[in-house]
C-alpha cells in the first residue's frame, strides 16, 4: 500500500524531557572511539570554550530515532515495522549537546513516498531544550522494503 | 591551515570488531540483534552480523574531527547508507577506511566536505558529506 501523502508535514506533540549525562556522553565516546578529552573532561571542556563536556556528533541518535518512532506508531502510518532499515541520516548542529542539556524532541514527517514497492519515509527531528533553544535537527529517512 | 576545494583529509583506517558493536549496542540503546546474532542475521538475508549504520556514520565523522582537531566544528553531517559492514566474529574484524576531501568552500568559513568510506572494497555509505566550520 502507498504511503499516504497528506502525512507530509504531520507533526507530534514534544516528547518527554531527556537529561544528557555525563557518564551517557563517556560512555558513547568510548562505544564510537572519540578519544577527545572535551567528551570526557569538564575542564578541557571549559578549556574549549563549552559550559560542561560535549557528546560526539552522531549522539544527537540516542534521543532522535526513539522519538522517531512516534512516526511509526501512528495507525496512519501503514508502514510494516519489522521490514523497515535505517535507508539516510541527516544532522545539522547548532551547538554541540552537551551534558546538562535538558532536551525535547519534536518530530514532523518531512516526505513519504514509495517507490518500487518500496515506503520511504523521512522523519525530522528537531531537538531543542526546554526553554526553546535549538540543539539539533536530526533527519532519518526509513525504509520498509516492499515484500510478499 | 590552509583549506582549498580539492584539499585531502589524511585517510583514516578504522577497525571495527564484534565487542565494538556489542559495545556501541549497548550505548545507543540499538539493540537490533542483526548486530549481534549470526542466526539473526543469515534469517533476513544478510551474510552475517553487521555494523550499525550509525556506528559507521560516527567512524566517518571521526575522521573528520581528527582533520579539523575539533569535534565541535563539524556542524552537518549527511549518509545514505548503501553496503552493509560485515563483522566477522575474529579478533581482527571488519576494517572501515575514510577519505575526504573539501569538495567546496560555503559562506561563513564553512567548508564542505565529500567523504568515501569503504570496507574490504566496497563503498558502504552511497554518499556521505560533512559541512566543518573552519578555525
């Protein structure tokens, strides 16, 4: 079944606040060998001009794909979950995550389409703190390949 | 450092190893068993236990940051994921190799730049990007 196209632009209600850690920062550093003491060091941190250590780049996943899913449970969405694949990711930073940072997700469908059989579906995170300032925006565009 | 369109990033050799993904698994919350089960993996098609995408896409970017010395200063970063890494379940593992170069110069002293990561050959990101904002 084609995905339905009036989803394009749908958005959902702000997730629940995620607290970034310090330890989560470390522990991420060292699962993806960012051996960068700003990660791990408050003072080299500092030293770098942050208020407290900085996640690697690709840690803004950890909060973004969970609140993704929000897309994928929508009853509108028919999309299969057990056939979809991580097809495209997109991040634009505006400032590193860092820990302290209280973040809310907030996510939009930003492009379905299908092609081949094949649902292609784009879901724009955009990551803010509590108070409105934007962190990130992170984009992941899922693919549930057409099957029997 | 002096950063024109065409200007090679020195190429990065990563290795990638079961414990890597087991340990990335952990840490991202990702816990899709294609990255650990063998059975798993051949019951879908695929050759055997794979890298996450999005361990792949921080391999890249490290070899980004180490060029640029900062981790702050990538500020975009865009892959589409094409090949699977498969990990063999050996001390060695699967070696994932980075190169770079600045395809264009943006305003703001950004630059873009076009990455080719590859493993045991083949190109596994279809096309992968990063915008720096240069010192």
């Amino acid at each position: 079944m084609a995905l339905d196209q009036t989803l394009v632009g749908r958005s959902y209600p702000p997730s629940a606040v995620y607290e970034v850690g310090r330890a989560k920062i470390a522990e991420f550093a060292t699962a993806v060998g960012a051996g960068d003491p700003v990660h791990r060091d408050v003072d080299a941190a500092r030293a770098a001009g942050h208020p407290d250590v900085i996640a690697p780049p690709t840690f803004a996943i950890v909060v973004s794909l969970g609140a993704a899913m929000v897309v994928l449970e929508d009853p509108d969405v028919a999309i299969d979950y057990t056939r979809v694949v991580h097809g495209e990711q997109r991040f634009a930073h505006h400032r590193p995550i860092r820990a302290g940072d209280r973040l809310v997700a907030t996510t939009t469908i930003d492009a379905a389409r299908t092609v081949a059989g094949n649902d292609m579906l784009t879901a724009r995170v955009d990551l803010a703190t509590e108070d409105g300032e934007p962190v990130c925006s992170a984009t992941s565009m899922l693919v549930a390949r057409g099957g029997s | 450092m002096t950063v024109e369109v065409g200007t090679e990033l020195p190429e990065q050799v990563f290795r990638v190893t079961r414990a890597d993904l087991v340990r990335y698994a952990g840490a991202s919350g990702d816990l899709n068993p294609i990255h650990w089960s063998d059975r798993t993996a051949t019951s879908v098609g695929l050759p055997g236990v794979i890298a996450h995408g999005m361990l792949t896409m921080a391999v890249a970017g490290r070899a980004v940051t180490a060029w640029t010395g900062d981790p702050a200063a990538l500020v975009e970063q865009h892959v589409r994921f094409g090949r699977p890494v498969v990990v063999p379940d050996d001390d060695q593992g699967a070696e994932i190799t980075v190169r770079g170069k600045v395809g264009a110069l943006l305003d703001d002293g950004r630059a873009r730049v076009d990455l080719t990561v590859t493993s045991d050959g083949d190109k596994v990101l279809s096309l992968a990007r990063a915008v720096v904002a240069l010192a």
